[in-house]
C-alpha cells in the first residue's frame, strides 16, 4: 500500500456508493488509472454489494399467500375509509342533531354496513333508506348466526393434521397457527374453511371431556366484524367480546389483525377464558 | 421542490404493494423471523395507507415506506431504539489495511468462487444477522436498497456523518467474516502479513489488561 493509496482508501466507498463530491471524485479516478490494488479494492466491494443484495433478496421472498393477506388488509382500509366518506357526505346533504359522541359510532358502523353491503353484492335490495347503526347491527347478528349455524352443523373436517393448517391459509388470508387447547382438556378432530359474510374463515374444530364440542374460528379481523353484538371484558389483561347465540356461547378475540371467535356448548366465562388462550 | 401530494387509497394500494419484496426483505433482516416481518410489513403499509397524506411528491416513496417500517420496528421490538453497537476488541480489516494481495481480492470474487454462491448467501445472512442493528440496517438500506445517504439518515434518524461511519463499520465486519470464511472454504489461501502493516504489526504494543492500562495512562499523564 503507497501512501497515496493511503490518502485515496476512505474515499473509496463514497466514490463505490456514487457519494463523492466531484473534486474528490477526479482525484480517485486519477488515482486509480495507475493503481490495480485500488481497482481491486473496488471491485471487491462492489461484488460484496451484490452478494449482500442477493442473500438478502433470496432469503425473504414474497408469497403469493402473502401477497393475498397485504392486498386483502389493504383492500379492507379502503372499503373503510370510502364507507366512511360516505357518510360524511350524506350527513352533509341531511344533517341531524348528533352529538360528537354519536357521530363516531355511527360512521363506524355505516362503513361496516357498507363493507358489508359492497361485498355481499346487495345494495340494489336496500330501497329504504335504513339507519346506519340499526343496518350495522343486524351484519353484526348475521355474522353471529352463520358462526352459529356453522357450529351447530359441523362439515367434516378437510385437514387433521396440525402441520397441514398452513395448506388453509391462502384461502383464509390470514397466519393460521395450531392453538391445541389441550391444557384445557379438548381434542382436536381437524379443520375446514367455512364461508362467513361471504369471506371465508377457517374452523378449527374440538371435542371436551364430556362430549362438548368447541368450534375456534380464525379470520381476517378487518373484514369480519362481530364485536359490536358482544359484551367487552377483560381476560389476562386481553379484551375478550363474549355473548349466547341460541344457546351456543360465543367469545371472541383479535391479535395483530387475525381475529378469533369460538362457539362452544360451554357457559360464556369458560369460552372467554379459551378464547383468550388462542395465541 | 417537493410537496404534500394527495393519494387516492387505490392508487395508494398500487404504489405500496410493488414495494412489498423491498419491505419484507428489510423487515426480515431487522426482526430476523419470518413471521414478524410479515406483520411488520402489514402494519407498516396500513399506517403508510393512513399517513399517505404525508407523502411528499417527488421524493422516494420507498425510502418513506422504510422510514415508517423503521419506527414501527424500533416502538414495537425496541422501545429504546435500535440496539447499540457493542463490539469486543479491535475489529481490523485485512483488506482493507491493505493486509492482503489483490490477486486474493480477485480470487474472493472469482467467478469460479460464485458455484459457492447459495452457500455463500447462507453465510452472508448469518453474518449480517449478528451485526448490530444500527450497521445491520445502514447496511442492507445502502447495498440491497441502494438508497442515497441522505435517505438512510432520514430513515434512521441521524446524521449522515453517522451513517458513513456504520455502513463503514458494518461492511468491515462483514468483509473481515467473509474472509475467514474464504479462507477455511480454501478459495484465498494463508498470507503473511506484508509491507508497511506488517511493520506496524510487529511494533504493537504487547495486549495488557485494564488495570495496567489505567496505570500506564496515569503514569503517562
């Protein structure tokens, strides 16, 4: 190494990143018409830049599952906000004494009501004009009673293989991880994927001591609201919404946008207390 | 000049989604598990999607992508910022002190040397996921993302003095491993250490523990 290679070497990975202010930039050059070991230097770290460039790439490729859950969230966002720019707008052609208090709520639940109706293909059917809250509501209860009537009517299960959950996955669009529930004296029979408000959700399905029977449903959480139906409260620091369907208790959760429900023939502190050991 | 420029949440949806590989490559290296970089890159794009009046036209939006995902990071995994560099002992660069030849520069860059390359992808993630996070990151935004200093700054926050000196450091650490690596690959062989480094070498001081030192210092002074 001469020492003008000395002077040049902490130039060398501004000029390689194309950061060099120009003076310095001629300078380098010069430098390096006469100098193979700095040549060398650089070409080193360049094919260094690519090496990293390709480890990395390879290591984190996009699947297509993937793909599906981001454009699904992303798709939910803004069916959200065009929901809620729709009520903004009607609001402004009606306006009604509501207080700030009220005015929340109810957008939110117009643009549920309108998520809903967007996807179900049913807005031509709404010819009177239905307060947003009362329309949210009755989703809500349809939800309810399609987790309900999936429980009560099991299909059999399409996997009954934990390891194999992951095949459900692209239909569900959401990470389907096996909570086993053993702990809690149940039994996994297996699992299928069930249509829910015209989305599909996967149903994990469990038998307890005693013959009761668990039905643990993971969905996406942004486009499968039933909270708004059930009663808050708060499991191991986790709030749990829990409720009773025709006799059929009902509890539900959600974690980083994946949401859980379980119906159950069990009394609703026992779901709430299951449901909040899903993940 | 740049400005505030307003998105519609579909065209939004376009532009963000063709960066998903550039997200979930960064979001994998900084949480180093596949499972929390997906929900990493999702809460990501649903902040950028509300944020996305923010967005400045004319600037890099993948760079304002990266920036968000980087916060997110930092509150979520590390509430104090990203981890500190903490690094035992002299962390010397054989190349770069100009310790080896350039014919075993060229031979690490082999073409012959490229049939390791999936082995040699193993190990450069290996090796990167043991880098602090500070030069792990300056690291992957500049070579993989081939972002601008002045970007990697706004990313992370500091100025662009520090960024040159973490990608500087980062990079050292990993051309020193990937050496060694080399070297027990058997694609560079052994070399001595040769001219005025060696010298140098050879001058150093005798390693001494920290009390001696602080003795030396105190006796220095």
């Amino acid at each position: 190494m001469t020492s003008s290679c000395r002077q040049i070497a902490p130039l060398l990975e501004a000029f390689g990143d194309e950061e060099l202010a120009a003076d310095k930039l001629l300078e380098v050059e010069q430098h390096l018409v006469d100098c193979d070991t700095c040549g060398e230097r650089i070409r080193l770290n360049q094919a260094m830049h690519l090496s990293v460039r390709n480890a990395v790439r390879a290591a984190a490729p996009v699947m297509p599952n993937f793909e599906a859950r981001i454009a699904d969230a992303l798709r939910a966002e803004v069916l959200r906000e065009e929901g809620l720019d729709a009520v903004v707008e009607r609001e402004a052609q009606h306006p009604r004494m509501l207080s700030w208090r009220g005015v929340v709520p109810v957008a939110a639940a117009a643009a549920l009501t309108l998520v809903w109706a967007a996807s179900t293909g049913k807005q031509a059917q709404t010819e009177r004009p239905v307060s947003a809250s009362s329309a949210s509501l009755s989703t809500a209860d349809q939800l309810l009673e399609e987790l309900v009537d999936h429980h009560m009517n099991a299909r059999g299960p399409r996997v009954t293989e934990p390891a194999l959950l992951s095949q459900l996955e692209p239909e569900v669009g959401v990470p389907l991880n096996f909570p086993s529930l053993k702990a809690y004296g149940t039994r996994w029979e297996g699992a299928n994927v069930v249509p829910v408000n015209n989305l599909h959700a996967a149903s994990l399905r469990y038998t307890m001591v005693g013959g009761k029977h668990v039905t643990l449903y993971v969905y996406n959480s942004t486009r499968v609201p039933i909270e708004s139906r059930l009663k808050a409260r708060t499991v191991r620091n986790e709030p749990v919404y829990v409720g009773s369907r025709r006799g059929v208790s009902i509890a539900a959760t959600e974690h980083r946008g994946v949401g859980y429900a379980l119906a159950s023939d069990l009394n609703d502190d026992e779901s709430a207390e299951l449901v909040a050991a899903v993940y | 000049m740049s400005r505030k420029v307003s998105i519609s949440a579909r065209e939004f949806e376009t532009l963000a989604t063709s960066q998903l590989s550039a997200l979930l490559g960064v979001a994998s290296r900084l949480t180093r598990n596949p499972a929390d970089a997906q929900d990493l890159v999702q809460d990501t794009l649903l902040k950028a999607m509300r944020a996305r009046d923010q967005f400045e036209a004319g600037t890099n939006m993948r760079a304002w992508l990266l920036r968000i995902l980087t916060n997110t990071f930092i509150n979520r995994y590390r509430r104090g910022g990203l981890e500190r560099s903490v690094l035992d002992g002299p962390d010397a660069d054989p190349l770069a002190d100009g310790w080896i030849s350039a014919s075993t520069m060229e031979s690490m860059r082999d073409p012959e040397s490229q049939a390791l390359r999936p082995m040699l992808e193993q190990e450069i993630k290996r090796i990167l996921d043991e880098l602090p996070e500070e030069f792990r990151l300056a690291v992957v935004l500049s070579d993989v993302e081939e972002l601008s200093y002045k970007e990697i700054a706004d990313i992370m926050g500091c100025p662009i003095g520090t960024v040159m000196s973490r990608l500087h450091r980062g990079r050292r650490l990993l051309k020193g491993r990937l050496y060694e690596h080399a070297r027990a690959l058997g694609i560079v062989g052994p070399e001595a250490l040769v001219g005025e480094t060696a010298e140098k070498t050879a001058k150093q001081e005798p390693v001494i523990d920290l009390s001696q030192y602080r003795e030396k210092r105190v006796a220095r002074s």
